[in-house]
C-alpha cells in the first residue's frame, strides 16, 4: 500500500478542530478571570458614531488583540476569534488552504471606534492568523467617532451598558452638569428604570404645576431631590461595603425599586435607608449578614415562637444610632387598631406622642380576608383614623392587612420606632394562656419599645423609670433619659430591693447616666415586691408615664412562673413604655 501524503485541505481541517478544542478551554479560562468571552456586534455601537465623519487611513498593520467585534459574524467566533461552531470547519479549511502564508492572504476589511476594530470583512482570516500565533494582520481601515467609550476589556453587556448610558444622557442633558454625574451602572437595562423616574416626575410636576416642563428639567429635579439624598444615605451608611462589586448608581436603583417594592406589600411608604438596610440584611455578602442569616433560619426551625427570645438587648439602640437621624429617636409610631372604642385611646396616645416627636403614625388594622378590605366597616376604620390624623396636623397612613394580629404586629415594627398597642387584653396569669399569641409574645418578640396603654394620658409629663441594673433595663434607661431630655421633663427613677444583691450598683449606673447626660433626676429605694412597689409609687406620685425593662429572664421561665412585667401590665392605669 502506497502512502499518500495529505492535502492542504485535510492539515487545515486538522487545524480548525485543534483551534475548536481550544476555544471551549480559552472560553473557560476567560470567565474564570472575569474577562470578555464573546465578539462584540457592531450593529450595537452603530446608532452612536458619526458615519458623516467616517475617516479612510488607508492600508495599515493593526494588532490583533485590539479586534473586538465584527459587523455580522460575531456569534461565530470567541474573544479569541477561535471558532465556536463546526460548521465552520470547511470554509475555515478552504481559506487557510488556498495560501501559503499569512502575508499572502488578502488584507481584511475593519471599522476602527476608538482604539479598537470590528471586522466588515475577512472574519476567517482574523481567526486563521489568531492561530497561526500572529499579533499583527493587514487591515483597511475606515476610522468613526463615537459617543461611547470601547477598549479591549469590554464585554458585550459593558458595550450595552456604554449605549444605554449614552442615549441616558442625550434624552437627560445631565452629563451637561459639571461636574458630570458619575451615572455607572453593571447591569443592563437600568438606565429605563432611572429614565422611567423620571417620566414620573415629569408628569406630576406637570398635573401639580399645571405648566409646561421639559423632560430635561424633569431630569435635574430627579438628580437634586431623588437621586442624591440616596446616594448620600448610601454614603454615610457605607452601604457599598457590604456589595464591593456594585457602584452607586446600582444600589440607588436596587434600593429605588425594592423601597417601592416593599411600600406595595406594606401598604406604607418606606424610607430609602430602611430599604438599603434590609437590602443588606438579606443579600449582603458580608460574614456579619451571612451569620445573622443563617442564625435566624436556625432558630426559626428548631425553637418554637413562644420561646423565642427575641433580638438581642441593645439592637434597636445600636440601630438607631446607626440611622442617625439626628436627635431624634421616634421617627415612624406603629399603632394596632380593632376599630374598638379602646384602641382609638391607643391612636390618641401615639399622635400625643407622635406631636412632641414630631414623627408619623403608622396605622395597623387587621381585616379577615381579603374580601373584607373594602367593607364599610373597613372604610369607617379608614376615615376615623385619617380624621384623627388630619386634625392633630400628624402624617398618618392605615395599613390592612390579614392573618394573627401579634405575629403580624411583630413581622411590621421592624419599620417603625414604637409600637403603640391598646392593653385591652394583658398577660395572662394562666400558663397556657400565656403560650398562645398575646400581649406575653409580643413583648416577648418585638424588636422594638412597645406603649402600652389601658387609657390614653393628655400630656405625658410624669415620667418615671423602673430599673434594676439588668440589659434590658438599661435600654429603658436610654429612653428615659432621652424623652426626658427632649421633652425637658424631671425623671424619678425607682429601684425596687426586693432580694436584688448589688442595689446600689444599679443606682449608682444610673445616677451617672443622668449626670452624664445633664438629666435632674431623683432616684429612690423602696422595699417590697417589684410589681406592687413600682403601681403603689406611680399612684402616688401620679405617674403619666411608666418606662421600664422587658422580660429579664429566660422565655421558657417566664413563662411557667410569670413576671413582674406581666403583674405591672395586669394592674396598670397609665401607660407603660416597655424597652428591650
């Protein structure tokens, strides 16, 4: 048998399927490094160069590794203009076949934007110098201008977004500020969403206003009144941190849509920090969110919700430190509302309160299903809660919603500052009662203080703080001094001895608050049991307002033997400020 050597065709093809095996390995190894995998079309960046300025530079040596894209085979091959198809093969074989080296082929045919080039023709010869291990190849070449920036590392939705950034801008005239606003988005497809906004305040300006208002004043109004106060609170909050690999522009446009996400769930209008806080509650990467996660889903499968212990001592506080809405500690009042005559005392208490915190109220009624939300009793609800608010000049908006109000009152105060409940119905001295979903769970779950009130006080401006010295005591302790350093009220301050071993230890921790915080305050000591002695002093000094710590001890203990917290809720006349 003779040999017969191979033909060009047969040494090319062998060729073609080398140069396909290792475009799947190169196509990996980019992704892993984050680098651009596919050609960029140019039929993107078509709508935004200036073909009347096109430039012709003649016949010139280019680099290979500047060619990006190409004008219509950009599905075909790789980055690496490797083919990504068999289908290729022969006309890939025929072309490298038919020359006998690199310099006798043809020059290609390339559109130059910037310092980069897409191939017009000759798309197989890029690829067959590629793998021939070239670095340069023989290009005609027209040369455009263009309103976007291009470089070798852009990728497809780099290139995208670099358009959509540009019609952004052309349609807003914001890049005409100076200094020009730092609009970089990652994802495509934003830059609707910003533009969408805008459209929006184009037409309220224009229906409140009723006057002539052009999209692009439209579009400064959005940056001054909407988009810089976010990116101010994503500033000062230093939310970035916690999505390293996102810009400003991303986060204003995540915290936009999920603060709008959110005021539709909730039937009330959320503020841009709180949905940047719950933004990274739930997806920041960082290990201090990834724990909390995790230890929630933990404890949420294996304690049961009686026994839950709640957040932690302390979080609320360190929470609204981290707000810093300046001196201002209640900003946003949840307040349940039956409908019943008492839990109007409720509403009349919280704009009291909401008056001198200047503050909104967040209204809470529980309906029985969704057939029931537009009920004339629903209605009735509705009208007598924005009467009360209109005529104490006290931002207020009803919420609905359907399921068990305690569970449903704890889930929703994460978005306020105080819960406001009527004390209609307090805790049980029944163990059994106590483990169902009452007033012991709520003040055993809620993440934040809870007023409680059996009637509503006019004024507020007896206050007196039960403290122990305990966790949960010194966040009382806060409160206290706080309301009473705002509302510029004197505080008594009672420490009840009833077998409590370092008495004077919490007295003297709270006569150094006071005194650090320029508070006049008189602490007393009083002898008997803690519930009793704390009703008998309010009584007697006529006390309009009694703040105290939650429960102290175990869930599961309170439980079977009750707590002083239970006693003073049971017997209470005036309302009770309870702090965890």
């Amino acid at each position: 048998m003779t040999y017969q050597p191979r033909t060009k065709f047969e040494l090319a093809r062998d060729d073609f399927r080398r140069a396909r095996r290792l475009a799947a390995t190169n196509e990996i190894i980019r992704k892993l490094r984050g680098q651009p995998v596919e050609l960029l079309p140019f039929d993107e960046v078509s709508p935004h160069i200036h073909a009347q300025d096109g430039r012709n530079r003649g016949l010139q040596h280019i680099p290979l590794d500047a060619i990006v894209g190409s004008v219509g085979r950009y599905a075909d091959f790789t980055r690496d203009f490797l083919p990504r198809s068999g289908a290729l093969q022969d006309r890939w074989a025929r072309v490298k076949s038919k020359f006998h080296n690199l310099e006798d082929m043809p020059p290609i045919q390339v559109y130059q934007v910037g310092a980069v080039y897409f191939v017009l023709d000759g798309n197989h010869r890029v690829s067959i110098a590629r793998d021939s291990g070239a670095t340069q190849i023989r290009a005609y070449i027209t040369e455009f201008q263009a309103d976007i920036e291009i470089t070798t590392d852009t990728d497809l939705d780099g290139m995208i977004l670099a358009v959509e950034q540009a019609e952004f801008f052309a349609k807003t005239q914001l890049n005409l500020r100076q200094p020009i606003p730092n609009l970089r988005i990652t994802s495509p497809g934003r830059y609707k969403i910003l533009e969408g906004q805008i459209n929006n305040l184009l037409k309220k300006h224009q229906r409140d206003e009723n006057a002539a208002f052009s999209f692009e004043g439209a579009a400064q109004l959005w940056y001054e009144d909407m988009y810089l106060p976010v990116i101010e609170t994503i500033r000062n909050h230093r939310l970035l941190e916690n999505f390293p690999d996102r810009t400003e522009t991303d986060l204003y446009v995540w915290i936009s849509q999920h603060q709008e996400d959110l005021s539709a769930a909730l039937g009330w209008a959320i503020h841009p920090e709180d949905a940047a806080s719950d933004l990274a509650d739930q997806f920041s990467p960082r290990a201090e969110h990834v724990a909390s996660r995790l230890r929630e889903r933990i404890l949420d499968s294996v304690i049961p919700n009686p026994i839950e212990a709640g957040p932690r001592a302390g979080e609320w506080r360190q929470e609204q430190i981290e707000k810093q809405r300046g001196d201002k500690l209640f900003s946003r009042i949840l307040v349940s509302l039956s409908g019943s005559p008492h839990s109007w005392q409720a509403l009349q208490q919280a704009i009291i309160f909401a008056q001198r915190e200047d503050a909104q109220i967040l209204g809470l009624h529980m309906v029985k299903n969704k057939n029931t939300r537009a009920s004339a009793a629903t209605q009735a609800v509705q009208e007598k809660f924005n009467t009360y608010c209109q005529d104490a000049g006290i931002p207020g908006e009803l919420a609905l919603d359907v399921g068990e109000i305690t569970p449903t009152i704890i889930e929703r105060s994460r978005w306020s500052d105080l819960v406001v409940v009527h004390l209609a119905h307090p805790p049980s001295d029944n163990i059994l009662r106590r483990l169902g979903p009452g007033f012991h769970r709520l003040v055993q779950g809620c993440p934040r203080p809870i007023l409680a009130v059996p009637r509503a006080f006019p004024k507020l401006d007896n206050l007196l703080l039960a403290y122990d010295g305990s966790a949960k005591a010194d966040e009382a302790l806060f409160v206290a001094v706080y309301l009473a350093g705002k509302w510029k009220l004197p505080l008594s301050v009672l420490v009840v001895l009833d077998g409590e071993r370092f008495p004077k230890r919490a007295a003297a921790r709270a006569r150094w608050y006071l005194s650090s915080h320029k508070i006049i305050g008189d602490i007393h000591f009083r002898h008997g049991p803690v519930a009793k002695t704390i009703m008998q002093t309010a009584a007697e000094a006529n006390t309009e307002l009694i703040i105290m710590g939650g429960y102290s001890r175990p869930p599961m203990l309170d439980m079977m033997v009750g707590s002083s917290v239970d006693q003073i809720l049971r017997s209470a006349t005036c309302p009770i400020l309870i702090c965890r």
